[in-house]
C-alpha cells in the first residue's frame, strides 16, 4: 500500500498520521496509547500500527506499558528546518535585552490563522503569570500578541478574519473587534489589560516587514499595576526594528 493511499474512511495515511501527531495537547508530554487513539479519532489498531512505524523513525517514543511521546527525531527535524528559526535567531538579543530592563516575561510570535502562536518566550522567577507558551496558541483578539499581527495585515486578510464575529442579530462583536484592530494600528501598539489573567496587562508591537506588513510581534507580560506605557512601548519598538533589520539583512 502506498503512504498516500486512502483508507476505508476516505482519509489518507497522511492525514492520519497528521492526526496522530497533533493529538498532543499543549501541556502534556506524553499520552497512553488508548487516549491518544481516542483524541486522534483512529482505531486503536490503526494508532499502535502507525505509531510503531514512527517511532522506527525516531519520530515518536513508544515506551513500555503504551505510553507514547514525540520523539527526539521529530524534535530535530522541526528545530532543524522550522521557518521561524531564522525569525527566533533575529529576535533573541533583543528579547534578552528587553527582560534585562524590565525583568519579566517577553514573547515573541507569528500569525497562524486566526491565531497567534508563540515561537519564543523568556521569563524570569519572580515574573508574572505568562500563559504565552513557546509552540503554544492564542485567538488574535484575546492577546495583544494577536491584535498586533492582525492590525498591521492587508484589508482583505482583516476582513476575512471579522467575517467570523458577524452575528445573526447584527454586528456588534465584528464592531467591537475592528476598533481594537484600528486602535492598535493607529497608536503602534496592543494593549489588553486583564483579559488573559485578570492580575496581568499584554502588551505588543508589530515587527514590520518592508511592506509595513507585520511578520511578528514582540511583547511583555507585566503586573497590571505597572502602566508605564511612556517606557514600555518606546523600548518594544525599538527592539522591533532592530529585529525587522536584523531579518532583511539576513
């Protein structure tokens, strides 16, 4: 049988390894064997055959008692060739110069959908509560990481995004979501205050590309007390171009 031939479900092998790989939730390392069949919505002895001919291949780590996990391979491949390495290498000095200054929490992310997803992240003890995790995802209008990717993107792309928050009764939530997405385009900046931890304020600018078109967002996760926008914001930025720089001379 060849890899992309189709089961008796119509779906691939393909699509059913995929399945099989994003199973793993966001806080877990590691999933039994019959859960993970169960989140991926594959017969058990469909997951234990696809799973043993990945872990052959370092890709995943099938341990005694059915306890599987990502494998090394898999790890390697994806720090290996990911397409926002380029991106991390670019930001890190200036992530690190960030924390310096403000001692707590700075991440670094990429537009995905209608997601934010997180590609970089430092924190340090003694920092706030950071729910921002390295691989991790967040709706656009729920983060200011997101806000500030969505504000600086094409009006097609914008629009394509507020169609979701159209209701039958009007538009009040695509309403509500365009000024945040005007808001943050006009001042350079995303703010939410308490939204993803009600003790925490995000804030987060766009890294903008020669189109003025963002292709990521540097933010700080900083105590809710601590409104010192006048600091905060210059500093982001700055840190921002610098990365912008750093990537069109690479």
């Amino acid at each position: 049988m060849r890899a992309v031939a189709n089961s008796a479900s119509g779906d691939s092998v393909v699509d059913r390894i995929v399945r099989l790989l994003s199973a793993f939730p966001e806080d877990v390392s590691a999933l039994q064997l019959s859960e993970l069949a169960e989140r991926a919505g594959l017969p058990l002895t469909t997951a234990h055959r696809l799973v043993r001919q990945l872990a052959h291949h370092g890709l995943l780590d099938a341990a005694p008692g059915g306890l599987v996990r990502p494998g090394l391979r898999l790890w390697e491949l994806v720090n290996r060739t990911a397409p926002t390495l380029a991106l991390r290498q670019a930001a890190m000095p200036f992530m690190e110069d960030i924390q310096q200054v403000l001692n707590q929490n700075v991440n670094l992310a990429v537009l995905d959908g209608w997601d934010a997803l997180f590609v970089e992240r430092l924190s340090r003890r003694g920092s706030v509560a950071n729910r921002a995790r390295v691989a991790g995802r967040m709706p656009v209008h729920t983060s200011s990481a997101g806000l500030a990717l969505m504000a600086h993107q094409d009006r097609l792309l914008q629009s394509q995004y507020l169609d979701q928050f159209a209701d039958p009764d009007g538009k009040v939530a695509t309403d509500a979501v365009r000024l945040l997405l005007s808001e943050t385009f006009h001042q350079g900046f995303a703010q939410l205050k308490g939204v993803v931890d009600p003790d925490t304020w995000g804030i987060a600018v766009p890294v903008l590309d020669a189109r003025q078109r963002a292709v990521a967002s540097l933010g700080v996760v900083v105590p809710l007390r601590e409104m010192r926008l006048q600091a905060l914001v210059p500093a982001l930025q700055t840190a921002a171009r610098g990365i912008a720089r750093r990537l069109n001379d690479s």
